[in-house]
C-alpha cells in the first residue's frame, strides 16, 4: 500500500506524484520476487471526495488500474477499498 496526504499546495501535483509512484511500486513488484502482491494506493477520505471524483482523475484511475483504499486520517480508520 503506498499512502499519500495530498497537504501540498496543489492536489494535481500531489496526484501526479502519487500516481507515478504508484506505477513505479507496480512495475516493480512484477519482477520481483512476489509478482502476486496488490499494490493500493490510500488516500485521504476529503480527497476522494473532493478530487478522485473528477472526472479527469477517475478516467486516469481506471485506465491505469489504479486500486483505492480510502481512510479517514483523524479516526485512522478505512472507509473503502475500491478494486
């Protein structure tokens, strides 16, 4: 699981940060030894209730496969996985 704030200035910068992490954890995990793990990437619950709503942002999330763990930061709890 890679866990992103998104407390930047800017949550587009902040998301393409995230997601080109996100893509390189992914690539390397298939040629590594444990080709099997599931990467996520958690997000804030403001976050994706403000931003991964988008519709640029969702198209982005479903072209690249992008698997969602919502959390909520305060209660330190999750709200959603979304495959």
């Amino acid at each position: 699981m890679e866990v992103k704030s998104f407390v930047g200035s800017s949550t587009i910068s902040e998301f393409h940060t995230a997601l080109g992490q996100f893509l390189n954890y992914r690539i390397a995990l298939e040629i590594s030894d444990e080709p099997e793990r599931i990467l996520y990437l958690a997000v804030p619950k403001d976050t994706y209730q403000i931003f991964f709503r988008l519709e640029p942002a969702k198209t982005v999330i479903e072209r690249y496969r992008v698997r969602l763990i919502v959390y909520d930061p305060n209660l330190k709890v999750i709200n959603q996985w979304i495959e």
